[in-house]
C-alpha cells in the first residue's frame, strides 16, 4: 500500500506529460512485477492507425523515452498487434494476448471519450491475477485524469491545438536537445579531427503560419465562419505535418509549427504540402483560402527571440509579395531579397 501511496504522489506530482509516461510505467512495472512495460501512441495517419513506442521499462533497468529510430515514420501498422487492433475497434477496455512460448501481454487503452491517442503494454511471463489487474486500473484511471487535465492546460480551446504556453516549453527542450547535439558534433575525438555538420544533415525548423485575408472572411462571412476556416486549418496542419512534428496556435490567424529531425529538402517538402492541402481544401460557404508561411532552421545557440524573428520576417516577405507561398529565411537573404536585421518592426508576436 506503502509503494502504492507512493507512486500515485509522484504521477501526480508532474506537470509534463512525458514525466507522467515515465511515471506511470515505473508504477505499473513494480506493481505488477512485470517483464516489459511500454508506453504506446496510436497515431493516426490518413484513416490509418499506426502504434509508436513513446516510453519503456524493462526488469531491471531504468524507465526511459523511446528512441525513434526513423523520425519520419508513424510507427508500425495496428494490423501487427491483432489483439490491440480488435481492442481499439470495438472500444474495449483492454487486451490481453498470450504468445507460443506462454507469454502474456495486457493492453490498456487510456479512453478519453470514444477516442484513444495512448495506450499502456504489460509484458509478463505468468497470467494476472484480478488483484493485480485491479490496482493496474486504479493506476491507469488517475493517468489518464491526469493526461487529460495536462492535454487541458497545453491546449487552444476552439482548434484543439497545442497553445502558446506549450510551445515555449516545447521549444526550450528542443533548444536545449540541440544544444547537446550540436556540441557532440563539434567535440574532438582522439585522432584529432574536429567533427562538423554537414549542410545536407538533419536540423530542427521553426515555421509561422498565417491565413490569408483573414480578416475579409471575418468581415464577409462573420466570425462563425471563420472560427471554422481556424478549426479546418487546424486539422490540416495536423495532417499535413508528421506524428513527431508539433504544431501551436499562437491565437488569431496564427500558427506555429516545430518540425523535428529534417533536412531542408524534406522541410520544404512538408511545409509545401500542407500548403498545397490548404488551398486545395473547399471551406464551407468561405470557397478558397490560402496561408502564407515563413520558416528558419533551429540553432541551440540562438535566443527564442531572434528564431521566431527570423521566421517571421519570412512570413512578412511571403505576406508582401503575392501571399499563398512558404519562404525560407536563409534562402532570402543569401539571395538578397531579405537583409538580416536584429529585430524585426513587423513581427506580431511581441
């Protein structure tokens, strides 16, 4: 009971959701003195749904995140994990599924209404005992009220997306993983040759999104409208961009997208594509809308500031010639269409 005590104070005791991940898989591993116990997303991908590991803890060893081994892939295909699959699709509670060896593996859903984005994986050599399988689900219960009052606190209440304070906590980490990254690339080994990044490898990418003439929709259609002009964008960035790439609502008509491990080839492919999808989309009674969009690669050491600055002057470039584009900031300056300036008189967010 002791240990129990315990762990639902430290799972409590978090204010990010991947401490809660590791949290609730330390506590259910103990508990139910489990071989394996993971973290699952499911993602889904154009009607397709995908299970990607998030965290894992093996007997024995510490709990930690799950390294993705490629970034751009959402996982393996449900239809590998029949049991899981029939699960989901029939709203159950859990799964459970025994392998030739004898082998049993639990898994639990986390429901949040009829939708489920995450789900816990017990591995176990032995059956579980209704005991255990009744503390696991007291323990799931609080994770996912916790979950779902975290996913309250990080979200924009009319898109659904990930808000403002979300991303400035999202791009200190990301400012704070490139850091080290960035150092071990510069790091001397010992035969004396300095390692460097090469131009063609992959980097973290900041973009701002703005809808065109936005407020000409306001103005023609009412603001009913264009909330839903907003709430379309907002599901077309989400499908557009990929399961590891996190996209923000910073309020208005704009938006900002986190696009992780990607080379600039493949970010102007993804950025080009949800624009594409945008004007290319029919909005109710609205008809046509395009964005425009200004993006700029990520460095460790640069101020969040000047990062978004610079993405925004982008956007100001593309918003002043012609609209309906994506600009890279870089591109425009070494091009001379775009002067690197310290602070940007055009940037709305400051």
């Amino acid at each position: 009971m002791d240990s129990l005590l315990k762990h639902m104070v430290d799972m409590t005791g978090h204010r990010d959701h991947t401490m809660l991940d590791i949290s609730v898989i330390s506590a259910v591993q103990e508990l139910a003195s489990a071989t394996q116990t993971r973290v699952l997303s499911l993602v889904n991908v154009r009607g397709q749904l995908f299970v990607r590991p998030r965290a894992i803890i093996e007997r024995g060893q510490p709990a930690r995140m799950e390294e993705i081994a490629d970034p751009a892939s959402p996982g393996e295909p449900i239809a590998q994990y029949p049991a899981l699959a029939r699960c989901i699709a029939q709203h159950e509670s859990s799964a459970d599924y025994m392998n030739a060896a004898g082998e049993h593996t639990l898994w639990l859903p986390i429901w949040m209404g009829d939708k489920a984005d995450t789900c816990l994986e017990i591995i176990n050599p032995t059956p579980y005992t209704s005991d255990t399988i009744h503390i696991i689900g007291g323990i799931v219960s609080v994770y996912r009220n916790f979950q779902n009052l975290l996913d309250y606190s990080e979200r924009d209440s009319l898109t659904g997306l990930l808000n403002r304070k979300t991303f400035d906590d999202q791009l200190s980490k990301m400012l704070q993983a490139s850091s080290v990254e960035q150092d071990a690339l510069v790091a001397v080994p010992p035969d004396g040759h300095e390692r460097r990044q090469h131009s063609d490898e992959e980097k973290q990418w900041l973009a701002v999104v703005d809808v065109d003439h936005f407020k000409a929709v306001n103005d023609k259609f009412g603001h009913l409208y264009g909330d839903e002009v907003l709430i379309l964008i907002a599901n077309l960035l989400t499908s557009s961009f990929r399961a590891q790439d996190r996209v923000f609502r910073f309020g208005g008509e704009e938006f900002v997208v986190l696009l992780r491990s990607s080379t600039l080839e493949n970010a102007k492919k993804i950025i080009e594509r949800f624009r594409k999808n945008v004007e290319e989309h029919e909005f109710p009674q609205v008809g046509r809308v395009t964005v425009s969009v200004g993006f700029v690669s990520i460095s460790a050491y640069e101020a969040p500031v000047i990062i978004l600055g610079r993405a925004d002057q982008a956007l100001y470039y593309a918003k002043s010639h012609g609209r309906n584009m994506a600009c890279h900031y870089d591109e425009l300056v070494s091009s001379g269409r775009l002067h690197t300036v310290e602070s940007n008189d055009t940037a709305e967010f400051f």
